[in-house]
C-alpha cells in the first residue's frame, strides 16, 4: 500500500485513545483513488499502533468521507475518532468482503 503524506507532524491534530493507547494522527492519502488515510502513531513510542482507514475501490463517497476499519484489532477505533472530534459516524456501512467499513464524514 503506497501513500503520499499529507503531514508528517501537524500538532493542529487532535490525539486519540484507543485501548487505552495515546496516539496522534497521521494523515495521509492512498495512492489508489487518492482518499484519505488515517495512520495512529502511538505517542510514547512514535511506532504505529493503527490504520483507522480503508481503501474500497470503486465506492463512491464524497470528498469528505472516508471508510473507517472498526473490526479485529481496530475495534473501538470508530468510537475514538467520534470522541476526538476527527470524524462524524453517517450511520451508512460499505461491504469490505467479510465485514463492513462505516462511512465516515472527516472533520479534521
């Protein structure tokens, strides 16, 4: 998966907790239909912790929303984003094979 940064360090980001797990925001852009990706780099260590995001080729969206991973290990993360400000839940979902992304609209 290649990305292109959008920011390297934007303090203007709002952090996120998830699991308990301090992180700040990447955000970046796939290389495949240029969306938004959100990476979670945990702040104590500067390692990421989490891909908030996924790429559905072939989904429509608007230019402010965006497909947020809320299973497996990512579980809770749409929660964390809704309580930080960086995301408003739209209630819709999008099938990702096994499971489903929710369809977010970004605020940050």
């Amino acid at each position: 998966m290649e990305t292109n940064s959008l920011n390297e360090t934007n303090d203007s980001l709002p952090n996120v907790r998830l699991h308990d797990v301090d992180c700040r925001i990447l955000m970046q852009r796939y290389e495949l239909g240029n969306r938004i990706r959100l990476q979670l780099i945990a702040i104590d260590d500067e390692v990421p912790y989490a891909c908030a995001t996924v790429n559905v080729p072939g989904v429509e969206l608007a230019a402010d929303e965006i497909l947020i991973k809320d299973w497996s290990e990512n579980q809770g993360v749409l929660a964390a984003l809704v309580a930080a400000g960086v995301i408003k839940d739209t209630g819709r979902t999008v099938p990702t094979g096994r499971t489903e992304a929710n369809v977010a609209k970004l605020l940050i």
